[in-house]
C-alpha cells in the first residue's frame, strides 16, 4: 500500500513511517522526534507547520504519542 498523499490518520501515518519509509518506531526513535515537534522554536518545526499548518502538527504530535504510548505498552 503506497500512499501518493499526507497521511490523515494515525494508521496511515504509522504505515508511511515504518513501511515506505522503513524506520521502526523506538522508544528512541519516538522520543527524538517528539523533542523536535514539541519545541516551537526548532527551524524544522517552524518549517514544517508553515508548510503543513498547526492543526496537521498537531495531528503528527499526538500520532509520535500514541506511538510513544505503544512501545510503552511492548515494554511493560
């Protein structure tokens, strides 16, 4: 399953990361990345909400935290 635009759910989103990007959603992975999303002055944060607009950051964040509540869940 190749998607050819932004994914909209969590499902697809997860699909995109782990599947067509091949990178697997670590703890470390997911931690880093949340860092990143979370801090409203990093460039790439800036840069990604101007291209995409709040309410898809928004979207990405609370994806990385449902995946960051998973691999809590594998570890446990």
């Amino acid at each position: 399953m190749t998607y050819d635009t932004i994914p909209e759910t969590y499902e697809q989103w997860r699909h995109c990361i782990t599947v067509e990007c091949g990178i697997p959603l670590t703890a470390e992975y997911v931690a880093q990345r949340l860092g990143v999303w979370r801090d409203e002055k990093s460039q790439e944060t800036t840069r990604f909400r101007r291209l995409y607009g709040d309410a898809y950051w928004r979207a990405v964040i609370g994806w990385f935290e449902r995946a960051e509540a998973e691999v809590g869940q594998r570890i446990l």
